[in-house]
C-alpha cells in the first residue's frame, strides 16, 4: 500500500517524493521454500542480461530438454483426465526464471475446440512441489497460461518469440482428429 500511495501522489498529487528517480522496473525475486521475496530494480525492460533460452518438449519420452528431440512424437490424453506431464532432469545450478514465456504447441483434437491450460512448476530433489507465494494465494507454480484454440491467431506485427499476440478477433474452429 505504501508503495502504491508514493506513485499515486506523485503522479496524481504532483508530489516531489522522489518517484521519478526510481528504476523503472523493480522485481520481486521469489526463492524456493521461502516466504520472503528479494526486491531489485531494474532500469529497462525486458532486462539489459536476458538469455532467451528455448527448451523442447518430447512427447515420446515424457522430457522437457534443452535440446531438441531427435524424432516426432505425440502424447495423448482425455478432455476430462488429468493432461500430460513433462520433466526436466534437475537443473546443474541455480537458475533465474524472469519475464514472460511463451509455448508452442501443435494439437488435435476430437472436437472443433480445445482450452488448453498449461502450468510450470518447479520440483524439489525429493519430488515435492516447490511453491511460491503469489498475488492472492500462497500455493503458486511458477507460471500458469491458458488459451481457447479457436482463438489461436496471432497478429504478426505485435508478436515477439516470447510474447505471441493473440487478436481473438477471428474465431478458428479445429478440424476434428
């Protein structure tokens, strides 16, 4: 709240408090199995060190890969049933995930539509999920998405590798199986 008040008077008020020198990015940086987050400021957006890093999901052997996999797989699952799932084997060493993600995914499906929900969770060596505090709630993954596959088009113009621009002007319905 005290934050929210320091940028509304000076922006609203008018007020020389000191706004205007500030970073304009701050980040709250979230650890694992910690309630604590660790504020650091940032002057640009996406930050000045950012490696955008790809990684690959493999439908045959159930792994999320920094490399790519050697052949085409598909994995399948119930509308109704719990999805899919992949891993990635532990990370080497400590790693920063900052900013957004984006997935691509090639789907079917037995009906002219699909919402699909993907979420990125993060795992302890004794298979514990590892938890973050969120906005509202104390038990969240690290990212969470969802999108309508009839609403799949992009805007070329506005989209980026890691942040795809959905317009949801133009319904496109799937082509069953």
């Amino acid at each position: 709240m005290a934050l929210q008040k320091r940028f509304f008077d000076f922006y609203l008020k008018g007020e020389a408090n000191g706004w205007d020198e500030e970073p304009r990015v701050w980040l709250n940086l979230r650890r694992p199995f910690s309630p604590e987050f660790e504020l650091r400021k940032e002057n640009e957006w996406p930050l000045a060190g950012t490696r955008w890093t790809m990684l690959f999901l493999d439908a045959q052997s159930g792994r999320l890969d920094w490399r790519a996999p050697a052949s085409e797989g598909a994995a399948t699952f119930s509308a109704l049933g719990g999805g899919v799932r992949w891993m990635s084997p532990p990370l080497e060493e400590e790693t920063e995930i900052t900013g957004p993600m984006a997935l691509k995914l090639f789907v079917s499906s037995s009906t002219t539509d699909a919402d699909l929900f993907v979420t990125v969770q993060a795992f302890a060596p004794d298979g514990r999920e590892v938890e973050f505090q969120g906005t509202v709630d104390p038990h969240t993954p690290l990212a969470q998405g969802w999108l309508r596959a009839s609403h799949r088009k992009l805007d070329p113009a506005k989209s980026l590798p890691y942040r795809p621009y959905h317009t949801h002007d133009d319904k496109q319905p799937l082509t069953p199986d």
